[in-house]
C-alpha cells in the first residue's frame, strides 16, 4: 500500500486550492481603505462674510503633501512645517498658486493672515476686503500640481445662500463660478 505524504501532489494542490479560498475570503473583507493608496487631493473653501465685508480664503491642505512640494521646490531645506518659517513658506507657495480674479479679470488681492498644521494638515487663511460679494470669480488653483501631477484641488465657493463647488486637475487653467 503506497504510503501518502504531507507532500503528495495531489494533498500540495487542496492545500494550495483552500489557501487561496481562505486568502481570497480573507482580503475581500478586509476594508477597501486598508490596502488603497490615499489620493492627492486639497480643499479651498472661499466665503464671502457680511457681517465682515469680507472674502475670506482657506486652504486645506495635506501637511505630509505640502512638506514633500516645498522641500522638493527647495523652498524649505527639510520636509518639516512645525517652523514658523516653513509655515510661512508654505503661505507664500499658496499665495503664488491660488489666484482669484472678478469676473472681468481684475485680479483679487489676497492678504495672508497665517498658516498652520495640525496632525494630518496644514491649513493657510487668506482674506481680503470687500465692499460686496462678487456675483462670480475666476479662480486658477494649481496648489501642489508643480510636484504631483495627480494632485486634485476643490474649491467651495459660498458667496451668498449656495454653496458651489470646482475641481481642478493638472493642466485645467482658469475656471469660472457665478454667485
């Protein structure tokens, strides 16, 4: 009588066969956001306050993100915003790449109020004075795209009861958003 071992080929293949049943079970469970890559991706929320007369700008952004642009950019020597000085880099790399204009083309000037991080972002407040809200802006937003070219930015905009929102991919240019 022939003697059967742990590795005869036909036991090696029901083994290999459950294994793969089990693993596949296994990972199909597993939550889909425990093995998928975190996308590139940053918010800007513009709002008009009228309490204030002003448009008040933030911009969210991811903190891991913004520290590996700015170092790559040679705009801070290491991927480090907890510096006030790297904080204030990443507030003027903001100011270049974020531009709101009217709706005929006059460029909105933005004055910087200050930036910040917490555990997972870096967050850059922007504001400027207005006698009333725009009926509608023309916004460039390449925040991040000079590095990642993957890198998607929203923008909500609120300039009265709406809320409305844009994205912007690499390569989109100006886009228009009406009140």
């Amino acid at each position: 009588m022939e003697k059967l071992s742990l590795y005869h080929p036909e036991m090696l293949n029901r083994r290999h066969i459950i294994k793969s049943i089990l693993g596949g079970t296994l990972l199909s469970v597993l939550p889909a956001r425990a093995w998928a890559h975190r996308q590139k991706q940053a918010l800007s929320t513009v709002e008009w306050n009228a309490r204030t007369k002003t448009l008040e700008v933030t911009h969210d952004l991811h903190a891991h993100d913004a520290e590996q642009v700015l170092a790559k950019l040679g705009l801070i020597t290491s991927p480090d915003l907890t510096g006030l000085r790297a904080r204030a880099r990443l507030a003027l790399y903001v100011n270049e790449n974020f531009q709101l204009k009217t709706l005929d083309g006059q460029a909105i000037n933005l004055t910087i109020l200050g930036a910040e991080t917490d555990a997972t972002y870096a967050h850059v407040y922007m504001e400027t004075a207005l006698t009333e809200p725009p009926a509608g802006l023309l916004i460039n937003n390449t925040l991040l795209q000079d590095v990642f070219i993957d890198q998607t930015n929203q923008v909500n905009v609120s300039l009265g009861e709406n809320l409305k929102s844009v994205v912007f991919v690499a390569g989109d240019g100006q886009k228009k958003i009406l009140a």
